[in-house]
C-alpha cells in the first residue's frame, strides 16, 4: 500500500511541475490549470485515505462543498475583484498552515510527545510565516476591495516596531524548540504577534505595488505549505509548497524587474503615497487637447496597425468584451491589433491577460512589453484604455521622477495616442503623466465602456 501512495504522490508531483510549465503561455495556462487541479485532487484523496483521517462519507461531504464552492466563486467573481479572490486564497493557504503547524504543537503537548528538532523547527516557521500570510492577505484585500484606503499607512518608527517584533517572535520560536517541555504562552505568543506583524508589514505598502505583494504572498503560503508538509511527513506537500514558495518569489523578483524597483523598496518604500494630483503640470502652462469618438473613430478606420494599451480602468469598466469588438472591426477593414501587455498592468500579475481571455481575445495577439515596444514607432493608433504609469515617458526623461528607470510601453512614440480615461487623476503612483500633455496625444474622456461603444458604434458608420 505504501508503494501505490508514494506513485500516486509522485503522480501528483508531476502534475504540479508540468502545469505550472503550461502556465507559462497564455495558449496552455487552462489545460495547465486543470491539470494542476487534478494532480491536487488526486494527492488530497490519497492522503485523506491514506492516513485514514475522516471517514469515506466525510471525504465525499469535503469534497462536494469545497468544489461547490469552488465553482461559485469562479463563476460569480468578476475580473475587477479577481485581485481580491487571489489575496484571500493566500490568506486561507496561510491560515491552514497556521492551524496545521499549531494543532501537531498542541498534539505533542497533549499527548506528551517530545518532538525532534527538524519538526520543532518547521512548526515555528508554520506558525510565522502562516500567521504573516493570513493577516498580510487580509489587509491587501482590504486594500483592494476599498476597505480601507490604498495609499500607504504608516508611522513614525513602524519599522522599528517590526523589527523588535519579529526578533520577539526568533526568540519565543529559539526557546520553544531548546525547550522540551514547553509552556503554552509563549506558542500562542508567537501566533499572536506573527499576526500582528503581517498586518503591520503590508499596511505600509500602497496599491502601486499591489501586483508584487499578491505575488509575494503567494510565495509565502507556498513556504508555509512546504514547512507544514515537513511537519506531517507529506512528500506532495512538500513539493507542491516549495514550487510555489520559488515561483512566486521568481514572479515577485520579474516584477520588481519591471519596475525598476528592489523587493527592499517595495516592502519599505512606502511608495505611492505622495499623490499630486492632475493640477501640477497645468500649472506650467500645459494642456490637454480632448477628443471626439466620431474623430477616433475616422483614425481607426483607416489605420494599419492599432496597438491596444489595457489598463486597470479597462477592468473596472468591465469593458474587455467592446476592446474584442472594436478589434474586430478594426481588422474587418483591414487593420492590424495588437494588445500591449505590461507586467505590472493591473492589480495582479497577468491581471490583463486573464481579463482579455474572457473576451476572447486570441493568445497570438497578446504580446509582453520586450516584444511589441519595438512596434510603436510603425504604430498610426496607440490606443491606450485605462492605463497609466505603465506608459508614462517621464520613466525615461525625468530623473526626478519616482519612477524614473522604470521601464515602460513605449505609446508616446506611435503616430498618434488616443487615451480613454475618466479624468486627469494619478495612477498608482501618484504622479501625473506627461504622456497626456503630449503633441502626439488625444484625450478621449469618459467611463472606457461607454467610450468603447461609441467607438464602435462610430466606427461601423465609417466610409
């Protein structure tokens, strides 16, 4: 029996590994994901029969509401809170492994078991970077979700504050694990403070870096999913965790990459909190010359290739469906789209990509920033929805500039720029775009939905 778990673990594993290469493409990631999901269905049922844990009617009850409420979430969750969905998922991965780590704890002093040093260990990691997870989370889908505000939260001394704290926890996990016989306090003490400290550590960091910190934590709760399967014995746990724990800190180090940014500045940077807002520039004597659709419309109709810019106004709009649409009637005449797809575009990593394949934009006309920069210059429409710090030039003209460094979607230098916006209000970042005063550059002002309706609907009409 031992060798039919072990192959069915091993079987497991290697659905982990190939679905997370599939999710390397847009054109795979769905057969990744099912694949993936059928790997960690198969290593649940093994484990839950396994070790004879719940009884077979319990294992059917599980199974049945987690994946009714699976399903309902993956069908009710809109692309716009699809951010706040990933957050929450980290927090729950997080808080099992906390619940995990502190159950086999209280186990062990319950039944007077004296545990080994390697499992002592990796419950105090469980406990940590669980608790850090759960309430990180937490506080990002507040963020998101507009629970609280977006903009950095801080205080004189938080990072002191920090500091003392998870030095507190070292201590309280160093004794516990030199410490036999265990009191209880200083184990729920590190629970308690490894909640507060997760909290304390993303407050501080502002919706700008939100993509990174979705990431980060999802690599944390792969972490603490790797501990607890140390904690357990579970061989599936361990590798499922640690592919997770190293593919997220790889995805958080790519977009740090994009940003020009270190992970350091992220988590302490405190960034995007010093917003100023869209009167600065006009001051100087700058304007912005404004648009018509029916204008738009004529620029569209006769271009060859229009480069679509997607942004987080794209998805709070809710307006993928009309970008497929114009597209399509940008290409019935004749013309070329391509879609422009930054990496920290949106509020989570591949935020965009997701958002344009439920309208079913077509995989080969997605492209990264690397690949279709070099087509703006041949570019007669740069069509630029929603976006904003992602395509603001002074990333390469201001050194002054927060973001100075950072590399950016090169639209300012396409024949022509149309952005659809609701106003002149910052992005993420804080600072106003020059892309928006530039001689090149229309402003189309509006909710994008109803922007990209006229734009069709004017674009049919075209002679």
């Amino acid at each position: 029996m031992s060798a039919v778990v072990q192959l069915c673990y091993l079987v497991a594993a290697v659905c982990f590994i190939s679905g997370l290469k599939r999710l390397s493409s847009p054109a795979t990631a769905v057969s990744g994901n099912r694949l993936s999901g059928a790997g960690m269905l198969l290593a649940m049922a093994v484990t839950l029969l396994d070790r004879a844990i719940v009884s077979f009617d319990v294992i059917v009850a599980g199974l049945a509401v987690g994946g009714a409420l699976g399903l309902w979430l993956a069908r009710s969750v809109k692309m716009t809170a699809m951010p706040q969905m990933v957050a929450l998922l980290n927090g729950f991965g997080g808080g099992a492994s906390l619940l995990v780590g502190g159950a086999e704890f209280l186990r062990s002093e319950l039944v007077g078991a004296t545990l080994t040093i390697d499992t002592s260990i990796a419950i105090q990691l469980s406990l940590l970077i669980g608790a850090v997870t759960l309430t990180g989370s937490l506080v990002a889908f507040a963020k998101l979700q507009e629970l609280i505000t977006g903009r950095p939260i801080t205080f004189s001394g938080l990072q002191v504050v920090n500091g003392a704290m998870f030095l507190a926890i070292v201590a309280l996990s160093a004794y516990q694990v030199a410490t036999p016989e265990s009191l209880l306090w200083p184990f729920y003490a590190v629970c308690l403070l490894s909640l507060i400290l997760g909290v304390l550590l993303v407050l501080p960091i502002g919706g700008a870096d939100m993509p990174v910190v979705i990431s980060l934590l999802n690599s944390y709760s792969g972490i603490a999913a790797a501990m607890t399967g140390f904690v357990i014995r579970n061989d599936v746990l361990i590798i499922s965790g640690a592919l997770v724990g190293s593919s997220g800190i790889i995805l958080s180090r790519i977009m740090c990459r994009a940003m020009n940014r270190s992970l350091t500045n992220v988590l302490f940077g405190a960034f995007g909190g010093d917003a100023t807002g869209g009167t600065a520039r006009s001051a100087e004597g700058l304007t912005v010359r404004r648009t018509t659709a029916e204008d738009v419309a004529i620029q569209l109709g006769y271009a060859q290739l229009v480069i679509v810019v997607p942004g987080y106004g794209l998805a709070v709009a809710q307006a993928q469906h009309l970008v497929r649409e114009l597209a399509d009637q940008i290409e019935k005449r004749g013309g070329e789209v391509k879609y422009a797809i930054h990496p920290v575009a949106g509020r989570m990593p591949g935020h965009m990509n997701v958002l344009l394949a439920e309208a079913n934009v077509p995989y080969d006309k997605l492209f990264d920033m690397d690949a279709v920069n070099g087509d703006f210059e041949r570019a007669d429409v740069a069509l630029v929805i929603g976006a904003n710090d992602v395509v603001n030039p002074a990333a390469r003209t201001d050194p002054g500039s927060p973001i100075f460094g950072m590399p950016i979607l090169n639209a300012d230098q396409a024949r022509s720029v149309v952005v659809l916006k609701r106003s002149m209000n910052p992005g993420f970042a804080g600072i106003e775009n020059e892309l928006f005063y530039g001689p090149r550059t229309t402003m189309l002002f509006g909710d994008a939905k109803a922007s990209l309706a006229s734009l069709v609907s004017e674009l049919k009409q075209v002679g």
